[in-house]
C-alpha cells in the first residue's frame, strides 16, 4: 500500500474507496488480491477511521480513543490478528454497579434482565425502546433491570432510547455480540490489526490519498468522478467505480453542511434508509492516574473489577484495562447523556468523568489527587464521523440491508451501518460490509466482461 500526497490534479483507477477504516480497508484486501488498481481517499492524515489506537513511551498498554473490545469470537478479526501473530486475550468482564451511592456486584444483571424479558410478549409492531420499556415491560422487569436496560441500550448500543428500535435491540440481546457474549482484547491494540491488513495488500495495486476530504461525488453508471479538497488544492479522482464507506452521519451531513458530500444526481434511492438510520454519540475518555487507586478501596475488593456503572451520572460506565493491570481508567459516556456533553471543551469534559469517578467511589477516593492527565474524543464532535456507530431508528428493520444495495453497478456501499447480517456497529460487521461490496465489485466486473465476450 503506498501513501501519496495528492496533488495530481486528476487520477484515474478501477476502483476508488471512500474512506480509510476498517471497512475501506476490507474491500481494499479483497480487490487487490484480485489484482485490482485501487485508489482509497481519506480525510484523515491516518488510516483506520473509528479504530483509533495510541501508544505513549510511558504508558504500558495501547490507549483506544475508538473501537476497544472483540464482541464475540469474530473470525473477521480473530482471523486476521493470529495471521500477524497479533496476542489477544478474554477481556475481564466482573461488573459493579452503584445503586443509592454503594457498589454492588452486578455480575448477574445481564442475565437477570434476560430472564425477566422472557415473560414479556415480543410486541406485534416494533416501537421505540423506552416506549416498550414503559408501556409493555415495566410490569415484568424489576426495577434494576429496567434501569439496566436503559443504561445498556444507551451506553452499549450509543441510542436514545425515545428512537431506537425494539426488534433491532432484542435481537442483539440474544445474539452473538450481545453485552455477556464472549469478549475479547486485541492486546497491542486494534492498530494492530489495521497494520496486518495493510501489509497485506501490494503496494502497486493499492494508492491511499490522505488528508484528501471528499466533497462530490458525480456518477452515472460506469463512471465515477470525485472531487476532493486536499491541502486547499481541488483533486479529482475518476474509475469506473466506487466503494462508499463514509461514517452514517456523514452520509446524512446536509450536502450544503460542513463535510456535507453531495451526490451527483441525489442518491434518492437511499433516503428512506438514512431516515431509518441513526448515528449515535460518544465521548471517551482515558483517565490515567499515578496510581490504581481502585485497587486500595476497600481492603481491595475492586481489584479484579472491570466494569463500574452508576445511573445517575453523565458518565454512567468506566472500566479498566483487566486482564492487562495498568493505572488508566476509560470513562464512557454515550447516547443521550453524551448528547449533551458533546461539542463541550476538553477541561469541562474531563472534569465531567472525574465527577462521575467520585459519584462511583465517593468523595474519600483519592481521585483528584491520583489523577495524571487524560486522552479524549468526542465522537460527534468529529466531522469525519459525526458520531461513533449506528443503530435502527424503531420501524426501519430493512434500513441497513437498503443502505448497502449497489446503484446502478457503479456505486457500491460499505461500512458498519450498511452491515445486515447481525454485526452492525462493530469492526467486525465494517470488516465484513467491506468484502461484501469488495465481491459485489468483482462479480459485477466479472458480468460485465462475460457480456462483453457474448456480443
Ligand atoms: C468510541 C468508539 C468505541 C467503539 N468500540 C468498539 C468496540 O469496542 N468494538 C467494536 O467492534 N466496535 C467498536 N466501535 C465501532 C467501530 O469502531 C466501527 O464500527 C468501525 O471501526 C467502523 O469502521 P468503518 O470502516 O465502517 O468506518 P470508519 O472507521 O469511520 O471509516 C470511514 C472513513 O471515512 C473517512 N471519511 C469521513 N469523511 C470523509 C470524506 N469527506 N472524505 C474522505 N474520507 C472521509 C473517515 O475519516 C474514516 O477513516 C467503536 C466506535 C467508537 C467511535
């Protein structure tokens, strides 16, 4: 794979891939193996897009500012970093959760609201989560549970409760990725992974143009042309076709909007869908301390805890780096809570995790005098992702399965809100979105020649 700056005002190639993360990178694998000439445009002055892995000389393990955790025994992934000889390992998953100021073991409450949802009749019409939550549940969910759910459904899933589809979230619950499915750690980081696939694909084949911001997309069927801004210099990239795996919230941007990409003519195939989709917020944030502090408390009952949540603050979940022992906490706010935070500065949002740290443990915490610094990222705030993944407005079963449909044989679509086989939001499902429309470029390649032959 070959980085070049470009300042060529015009470049052609078979295939041109928007975007630079898993996804882009999935189909770029596929296409190159299959001795294709790729172009992939990114915004970004980095590859990987929603994988986002630092490594600091002081600091003992990666620190993920994006994606974090396996969620499931993926073979997309797993595959790929037993190929590098990538370590990973069972992510810890012992759970506490304050209720009324106290912590209290919660390893059961997954399985516990599980149970309870059992005795509730799956409604005929999908409608909104909190609807079903308050209207159809509550009578058999205890309160706990109920309070759970929420939490999971907006820290998990990033959603608001008020939109989010009730089918999309019970059948995530009894899936493969759900929130107690097996769960593992890249242990060098997700970085690792986009480095294996990276050495993977020939450096002829494969051209990436960073901090080349995509503006328009003009199409008819066979030809694909793109305007891009890089370094204040207009480009343009032209092939015959194109894999879309632009962030949903960026494919939603107003095309008059900063970052809008305006589609020439107007994907209006594609609006029911994106009306279907939504991209939901979060904030994370590395808190990294001199000491584990947590360690201490309490004649050291926390030291095998992974995961803290409390309700009541605006960072409902943190949780620290077991099995690997270092002294950073991440503070996770997501969904309607991280709504409210986003677009906030730094300090104030830093500040906002260490509070909600205090409301976990309590006042007498040594927090503030333990605390180092931190590492953020406001996912929203973001204009190469305007949010961090998607989710199923309530009603929109079909969304993500009409966002990937191919038009015309020209433009083809990728990316994990355009993954419709049950592993939407996560690397895995980008991975996966990726060789799809890798294959679907290929096949319609592959028809195109064989009618050409016929005449
Ligand atoms: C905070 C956070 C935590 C997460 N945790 C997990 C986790 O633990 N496990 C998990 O499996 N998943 C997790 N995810 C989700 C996972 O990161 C994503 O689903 C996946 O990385 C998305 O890959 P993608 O290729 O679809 O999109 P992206 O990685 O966003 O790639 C799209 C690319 O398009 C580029 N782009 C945007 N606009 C333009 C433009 N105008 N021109 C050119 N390029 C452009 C972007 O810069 C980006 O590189 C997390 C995500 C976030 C944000």
């Amino acid at each position: 794979m070959t980085h070049v700056n470009t300042m060529a005002r015009k470049t052609t190639g078979d295939i041109v891939i928007i975007g630079a993360g898993a996804a882009g990178l999935a189909a770029a694998v596929e296409l190159a193996a299959a001795g294709r000439a790729i172009h992939i445009i990114e915004a970004r002055d980095r590859i990987g897009g929603r994988i986002c892995t630092r490594h600091e000389p002081d600091v003992p393990i990666p620190i993920e500012l994006g994606a974090e955790f396996i969620h499931g025994a993926s073979p997309e992934i797993l595959d790929w970093l037993r190929r590098a000889n990538e370590p990973f390992a069972d992510a810890t998953q012992t759970r506490w959760m304050s209720v009324k100021g106290k912590l209290q073991p919660a390893d059961d409450v997954f399985e516990e609201m599980k149970r309870e949802l059992k005795r509730v009749r799956r409604p005929r019409k999908d409608l909104p989560f909190g609807q079903f939550l308050d209207e159809v549940a509550s009578r058999k969910l205890s309160p706990r549970s109920q309070a759970f759910a929420r939490m999971l459904v907006e820290g998990f899933d990033a959603a608001d409760t008020s939109r989010v589809s009730t089918f999309e979230i019970l059948e995530e619950w009894n899936g493969d990725g759900a929130a107690d499915a097996p769960t593992f750690r890249p242990l060098n980081g997700y970085g690792a992974l986009i480095q294996s696939m990276v050495s993977n694909v020939s450096s002829e084949n494969v051209r990436v143009h960073l901090t080349t911001a995509v503006r328009e997309i003009h199409w008819k069927r066979g030809q694909v042309r793109i305007i891009a801004s890089t370094l204040g210099e207009s480009v343009e990239i032209e092939a015959p076709k194109a894999i879309v795996t632009l962030p949903l919230g960026v494919l939603q941007l107003p095309s008059h909007a900063p970052g809008g990409i305006s589609f020439r003519p107007a994907l209006a195939s594609k609006q029911e869908a994106l009306a279907q989709l939504a991209s939901g917020p979060v904030i994370k944030v590395i808190l990294r301390f001199r000491s584990p502090f947590w360690e201490a408390l309490d004649a050291g009952k926390y030291r095998g805890a992974a995961f803290f949540q409390s309700a009541e603050s605006l960072f409902p979940t943190y949780w620290t780096s077991l099995p690997a022992r270092s002294s950073l906490i991440v503070a996770w706010t997501a969904g309607p809570n991280a709504a409210r935070l986003a677009g906030s500065n730094e300090h104030d949002i830093v500040r906002a995790a260490l509070d909600g740290l205090e409301s976990v443990f309590g006042s007498s915490a040594p927090i503030r005098e333990c605390f180092v610094g931190a590492y953020c990222h406001d996912w929203q705030a973001d204009m190469f992702a305007c949010g961090a993944y998607s989710y199923v407005v309530a009603g929109g079963a079909s969304a993500r399965e009409a966002l990937a449909q191919p038009v015309q044989n020209t433009l083809f679509f990728a990316g994990e809100a355009a993954e419709f086989e049950g592993e939407a939001a996560t690397v895995a499902g980008a991975l996966r979105s990726g060789q799809r429309a890798a294959r679907q470029v290929l096949r319609a390649i592959a028809g195109a020649q064989h009618r050409h032959k016929r005449r």
